[in-house]
C-alpha cells in the first residue's frame, strides 16, 4: 500500500471514529433526558476504586446540589445514607455483591444538601466479574420517592385524622382505645350546647371556624397522654389515662368546660356556646362504643339539667 493510499486510510478512520464519538454522545446526551424526563437516575460503581459513573444528572439534583458540587464517590453516597437507615441500606447492598441476595433493592431516605431528607428508591446488581468471580461493576438505578411518601403521609394521615380539626378521627380514637384500655381509662363525651344557634346567625364557616379554635384550646388544656377526637358535627371525645375518681379528671373537665365558655372571636362578630359533658369509667369488657354510650348517657342527664357541666357515670 502506497504512503498516499495509507494516509487516505488512517484520514477515513478519523473521520469513522469522530463520527462514532458524535453517535454516541447524542446517544448518550437522549438517554440522560430521558432519564431526567422519568425521574430515574443511572449509576454504576466501579467496586475496587469506589468511583460511581451517573449517567445523567439526577442524583445531584436530587439531593439538591449543582453539577461538580459533590463527587461522584461511593464513600460520599454512603455519608449521605440517613444514619436511621444506612444499616438496613448497607445490609441490602452487601448481601448482594457478597452473594447473599439476587439483587440489590432498598427504600430509604437520603441527607440532601442541608440536610434535607429526600426519599429514594435504590436498585442494582453486580454485572461484571473478574476471572477469580469478585464483582467488579454494579449497575442501577435511584428514583426520587419523596412525593410519593408525602402522599402516602397526607394519606395515612387523612385516614387517622379529621379533616376540619385535625383532631383524631372515630377510626383512630377506636384503635387508640383498643390500645389504651389494658390500663385504667375513662371516657369523656363532649357536646357542644347552643352550636347550632351560631351556625344559624353567623354562618356554617363561621361555626367551623369555633370548631377549630375549640379543638386548639383542648389540646392547650389537656396533657398529651389524654387523646382527643371528634366524631363529627359538635361532639367531641376525650381518651384520658385515669381512674374516674382520680382529681384530675374533674379538673380537665372544668378546664375544658371553661375553654367552651370563653366566647370565640371570628371575622363576623363573636360566638358564645358551652358544653355538657359526660364522663364514664372503661370496664374490661367494654367495646368502645360500650363505654361511649354510657358517657353519653352521663352527658344527656347534664342537657336535660340546664347544659353547662359535666358528670360522671356511675
């Protein structure tokens, strides 16, 4: 081959080779869109060295950093595990290269930049060996989860809680004395006297408005072993972690007597209601609505006398 012809040669290779390069950075360059356009973040650690190759920019901005910002390292990934989950990470991880698992799988929460907590779902397995069977590549993927797990709170939460108030809904306040009535407890039936009046002359969101400042000023007045629900319109119900004659419970009861009486300030003028109260001791083999129908029946004596009080069953 003549040195013209050679050099023709080697010019066609050069122009072959940039043409590959272009080919594969647009490849490359469509594969890191859409990956950001799924939320997916590509990965692969090269074990021996600890670097981690991203195949496009997710995973920084994820945890809310620029580009460069941190390194692309597995010892800076392991820093950034939340400490109350990195064994568990760190556990999945190894039972897979070592053998011990098919494939790398966690959900976890990260540290982000300031120490944000994001929520990521992190999956991988081992695709390269060397000639001895030791892992030397694991390829994967993370995705951001945090929206999810939001949701699933806001969820879990909507289930749990009512809607107006926030207050424990009548599910909740079941589960909680299903949970509580091992040890002494009575049962407080709240409802609301002269309510409807408001809701007739200053408005239904006016009315809710009370609710709303009703239910702060029972959690400011009661301690936190004492749980608070309502069942919905007026009534309200109270779990309390006592003997019904231990003096404290008369006290929470005045002090939430007293939180009903206070007029209530709102946008269009001023509401005044009250409370009657009935009170009743959990028997051992009380179901929750055992124990709520004799409280309210402890509440209804105090409505036929008056309203404004509260009373115990006996």
């Amino acid at each position: 081959m003549s040195e013209e012809a050679l050099r023709q040669q080697i010019q066609n290779l050069k122009k072959h080779n940039a043409r590959l390069k272009r080919i594969a950075h647009d490849a490359r360059n469509k594969l890191s869109a859409a990956l950001d356009g799924t939320g997916l973040c590509l990965w692969q650690l090269d074990i021996p060295s600890g670097k981690l190759v991203i195949f496009n920019r997710r995973w920084g901005s994820m945890l809310g950093f620029q580009p460069k910002e941190t390194k692309a390292q597995f010892e800076v990934w392991r820093e950034r595990l939340h400490p109350d989950d990195a064994d568990e990470v760190l556990k999945a991880f190894y039972d897979h290269i070592e053998g011990r698992a098919p494939y790398y799988e966690a959900l976890h929460r990260m540290l982000g930049k300031n120490d944000n907590i994001k929520w990521v779902l992190d999956r991988g397995r081992v695709t390269e060996w060397d000639e001895a069977g030791n892992p030397l590549k694991v390829t994967g993927t993370h995705i951001d989860m945090t929206k999810e797990k939001q949701y699933e709170a806001q969820l879990s939460s909507l289930a749990h809680h009512d809607p107006l108030t926030g207050l424990t809904n009548r599910h909740a306040l079941q589960t909680h004395f299903n949970k509580m009535k091992a040890q002494p407890l009575c049962v407080a039936f709240i409802d609301l006297d002269n309510f409807k009046h408001v809701n007739d002359t200053l408005g239904h969101r006016s009315g809710d408005e009370v609710l709303i400042q009703l239910s702060q000023r029972i959690t400011d007045v009661v301690p936190p072993n004492v749980v608070i629900g309502r069942l919905g319109g007026d009534e309200f119900v109270l779990l309390m972690p006592f003997l019904i004659d231990y003096p404290k419970v008369r006290i929470l009861m005045q002090a939430v007597l007293d939180a009903a009486l206070t007029p209530f300030d709102i946008d269009n003028g001023q509401a005044q209601i009250g409370a009657s109260i009935g009170v009743a001791q959990v028997r051992e083999r009380d179901s929750f609505d055992d124990a709520l129908t004799r409280a309210d029946e402890a509440m209804y004596q105090i409505k036929k006398n008056d309203k404004q009080g509260f009373g115990l069953a006996g």
